[in-house]
C-alpha cells in the first residue's frame, strides 16, 4: 500500500510509532501480511507469529497498567476495561492514527478487498508491530512505546467506556436498576 517503497515507509513509520528499530527487519515483517507473502515469499515472513505475540503483549502491558492506576477494581472490572480499550475498531483508528496502513504490505487482491477486511488488517498490524518492538527491544521500552500511543490510559479508560456504555447506571437507585433489569429481561 505504500506509494514509495518500504524503506522509506519504514523509516517514517518509525518516527511516527516513537521508536527506531535496531533490526528493522522485525518492523518490515509486521507490516507484510500473508496475501503478499505468498506471492513474495523470497522478501520475508509475514506477521501472523508476531501477531499472536504481540496480543498477549498488547493485553499484559495493557493489564498492568490498569492493575496498577485502579487499585480498588475488582477483577471484572479490570477484564472488562482492557477489553474494550483493546477492542478491534479501537486498535485499527490507533493504527490508522499512527499511519500504519500506508506502509502494510498485501497482495494486490487483498488491497481490492480491503474495504471489507481494513480494519481487522490494521488490528492485526499494530499487534504485529508491538511484538516486533519488543524483540527488538525488551519489556520496558515496549511497555513505554504503547502506553505512549494510548496517551493516559485513565482518561481514554473513561472516554472509551462512556463510547461503549452510553447509559450511565451510577445515578441510579436499586430499585430502579432492578425495574430496568425485569423490562429487559422481558424484551428478551
């Protein structure tokens, strides 16, 4: 997808993820995803084993960053905030933010159809780009890499809570929740 070739797109990419890569061999595979490889096997590997890396990454920093700022959370709570901040639609506008998605290597079929899979490309790449981060680096630089691109975690936790659950239950009392809860359970 890149209009000039990888290793421009590369080393403006790195200016824009806030980090240089030492090997950026790790960088250009996370941005090569399968249809391309397999018509280009000789340029590389694709980014599905960094993918896989790179979620369990993405979900731990993420974990340990809101274990630490929400001490008083209960477990649920905690799942349910690092899900919807590591949410798919939330992580392909990240990386389309980023400007991720001019610099992702797919076949030329892939890119007639990427309308339909655009977002799950993206998602994938940023997961693909964490891993390669932390390979080339350690724990630490990557955790302060992607913490950076979320910005206050806190604040985003709020802003995207609020996006994902309009309807705000705190001001309620109990006897109205449980009304509320019998009219849905109805519905259903």
């Amino acid at each position: 997808m890149c209009k000039d070739n990888i290793k421009n797109c590369i080393d403006g990419l790195q200016k824009t993820l806030g980090y240089r890569f030492k090997h950026p061999e790790y960088l250009q595979q996370s941005l090569t995803h399968p249809s391309y490889y397999s018509q280009h096997p000789e340029e590389g590997d694709h980014n599905q084993r960094l993918e896989f890396l790179g979620d369990a990454l993405l979900s731990a920093i993420l974990a340990d960053e809101l274990f630490h700022n929400l001490p008083k959370a209960r477990e649920g709570t905690l799942t349910r905030n690092r899900a919807i901040i590591a949410n798919g639609s939330y992580l392909a506008e990240m990386a389309a933010r980023l400007g991720i998605e001019c610099c992702i290597r797919l076949s030329e079929s892939e890119k007639r159809n990427l309308i339909r899979s655009r977002n799950s490309i993206l998602e994938d790449t940023i997961e693909a780009i964490v891993a390669a981060i932390y390979l080339d680096s350690d724990w630490e630089v990557t955790r302060k890499i992607v913490l950076g691109w979320f910005g206050k975690l806190e604040e985003k936790n709020t802003e995207i809570f609020q996006e994902h659950n309009p309807i705000s239950y705190t001001h309620l009392t109990l006897p109205t929740i449980c009304s509320v809860a019998l009219s849905i359970s109805c519905v259903i």
